[in-house]
C-alpha cells in the first residue's frame, strides 16, 4: 500500500468511528442550565445541539457546538464539544490531513476529525468528549480549549473567519 493510500485511509478512519452519530432532538436541560447561569448567548440547533459563538484573543470569532445527545462509556456519562475549522467539497487533502494527524499527536485532550455534512462537503472539526455532568468552570476552560484550538487551525488552513 502506498504512503498516499494509507494517508487516506487514516483520513477515512474517523468517519467509521462516527458514522450513525445520531443527534438528541431535546436539549439537555443540564447544560441549558449551565449556560444560562453563564450567561452565554446560545441558539438551539435542529438536533438538540447547543451552539455558541465565541471571541478569541485575536480578535476573530468561533463556532463551537455542545451536544445535547450523551453516551456511556462505563460508568461514565459523556457528550461531546465540537468546533468546525474546515470546510470542503473536495476530497480531503492528504497534506492537510497529515497536518491534523500530527496535531493529534500533540493534543492533550480532544482531536482532530472529518464529518460528513448532509451537502455532500466534509467539515474537519476538533471535538473533546467531556463528563455529561460537568461543573461551569471546568466547562468554560473546556469551550476555550475548544474554541482556541479550531480558531487557530482555521486560520492556519484557510487564513479566513468563517467559523
């Protein structure tokens, strides 16, 4: 197998790892709650999904999504924070999915992945699976994690602020 077939093939990993991703409907009312306390300004996706809109340091603005739907692992009720960085009709390149690869490498907590969108393009995001039950600090240092990391990959990437 070649170098560039097997750089695609771990491209296409994660999008088995996500393939039937189903959405809560409902929003969780615990991270509503949250967000509400936090006085953070939210809309509420066709999927249950929170989504919120941050500033960053340099002045550019980010995308970040919470989701309603939780899953278990264990004992462990989780969901997941998301945040796109980039967008396309195309097949993924290999060189950029080299670069998210190494990224992931590095990163502490979260990774890089592709989802499919529903209009045949490919969102890569960054996603952090967190504890379902999470207190608003940790939370907030969680987001800005998020946030920060997407922001700069977007920027990186696309050198715009779409997201």
């Amino acid at each position: 197998m070649t170098l560039a077939a097997k750089l695609k093939l771990a491209a296409m990993l994660p999008l088995l790892c996500i393939a039937a991703h189903a959405r809560a409907a409902t929003p969780d009312q615990r991270i509503e709650k949250q967000l509400k306390a936090a006085s953070y300004h939210y809309q509420i996706d066709d999927d249950g999904d929170f989504k919120l809109t941050f500033g960053t340091a340099q002045e550019r603005s980010q995308l970040v999504f919470i989701s309603s739907r939780t899953h278990t692992l264990g004992k462990l009720e989780i969901r997941e924070i998301f945040s796109p960085a980039y967008v396309t009709t195309e097949p993924l390149l290999a060189t950029i999915a080299r670069r998210l690869l190494s990224e992931n490498e590095h990163t502490k907590l979260g990774a890089w992945r592709i989802s499919p969108q529903a209009d045949d393009a490919t969102a890569v995001v960054f996603a952090m699976q967190i504890p379902a039950e999470i207190d608003l600090d940790l939370l907030d240092a969680l987001l800005a994690a998020v946030v920060n990391t997407a922001d700069e990959m977007e920027q990186e990437l696309t050198g715009e602020d779409e997201y």
